[in-house]
C-alpha cells in the first residue's frame, strides 16, 4: 500500500487521508528542534503502516532541514529505536 505525505506546515502536522480517515503526526518546532508530539490513525485504518510513513517522512524532512528530533510521542520514540538510523537526529 502506498500512503501518500503530505507536510502541512501551517498545521505543524505530516498528514495522509486513508479511506477517508484523516492520519496525522503532529509537531513543534521550536529552536532547530522538530518535537513529535502526537501520531493519530484511526482504528478503521490501522495496522497498514501508515504511522510508521508519516514517522519516515517527518524524519526524513528533519534530517533534510538540519533539525534535531525530540521524540515526546511514544510511537516516534518507539520508531526511532526500531530504526537505529533515524538516532542521529535525536536532540540531546
């Protein structure tokens, strides 16, 4: 399945609607430091993936823009242990 991205910058949020269901990974940014906040799929669209995409993708404009990643939701902190990779970017 592919889930399409979307950066909604005036909402602070990643967001991809599924089905209908609007799935979102919010954030701050404040100071060069991206924090994660919340991610939200609805339970009549989860299990497909689609938090960990809107994780990838929020990661990967962090990465892209020179931020560090505070990880204050429990799915990104888990995302960011489940990929080794994504640890570079986490804010000391």
């Amino acid at each position: 399945m592919t889930v399409h991205v979307l950066h909604n910058e005036a909402m602070q949020r990643f967001e991809a609607t599924v089905d209908g269901w609007l799935c979102v990974a919010d954030y701050s940014l404040r100071n060069g430091v991206v924090w994660m906040t919340h991610t939200e799929v609805p339970r009549a669209v989860s299990g497909r993936g689609i938090a960990a995409e809107l994780v990838r993708t929020a990661l990967a404009w962090a990465e892209q823009q020179g931020h560090k990643v505070q990880p204050a939701c429990s799915y990104v902190a888990s995302y960011m242990r489940r990929n080794p990779e994504t640890m570079k970017l986490l804010a000391s």
